[in-house]
C-alpha cells in the first residue's frame, strides 16, 4: 500500500510538471506571436508616416483572426509587455 501511495504521489508531481511546462510553452508562443504582430505594425506605421497610427493599430488587431496560426486574440496584444 506504501508503495502505491509513493508511485500515485510521485505520478501527481510529474504531471504538475507536465501542466506547468505545457502552459509556460503557450505562454512563450503567445509572446512571441504578440512581438511579432507588434514588430509588423510598427514596421507599417514607419513605412506609412501621414497615415493616422491608431488607424493602422486598428487594423493590425481587427483582422486578428485573419491568420489562421495565430493563437492570440486582442487581449494578447494588449496586455503584452516586454522591458529590458
């Protein structure tokens, strides 16, 4: 009985561990994804100087779904961050 209860609590923390990494993983692609999307916007708006910023903005984040890769949506976007 010993045993089982060893070989069930040591199962328990690998799958925790699992769960953990899994959600660190989409957490990363998620970020990058948003960098990406962020970069490309940017890029536009220094290609596009006259044209209203939040114009292109809007148009970056609205056509989200567009790409069928992507796994962010808007609030991705919006609560990205990145500090050096």
């Amino acid at each position: 009985m010993k045993k089982l209860e060893l070989v069930l609590f040591a199962s328990l923390i690998v799958l925790a561990y699992g769960i953990g990494r899994l959600q660190e993983k989409e957490e990363g692609i998620k970020a990058y994804q948003a960098a990406c999307v962020l970069n490309d916007c940017c890029r536009n708006m220094v290609d596009n100087i006259g044209v209203d910023a939040e114009e292109i903005y809007g148009e970056y984040i609205d056509n989200l779904d567009c790409d069928p890769k992507l796994r962010i949506t808007r609030n991705d976007i919006e609560g990205y961050y990145w500090s050096y």
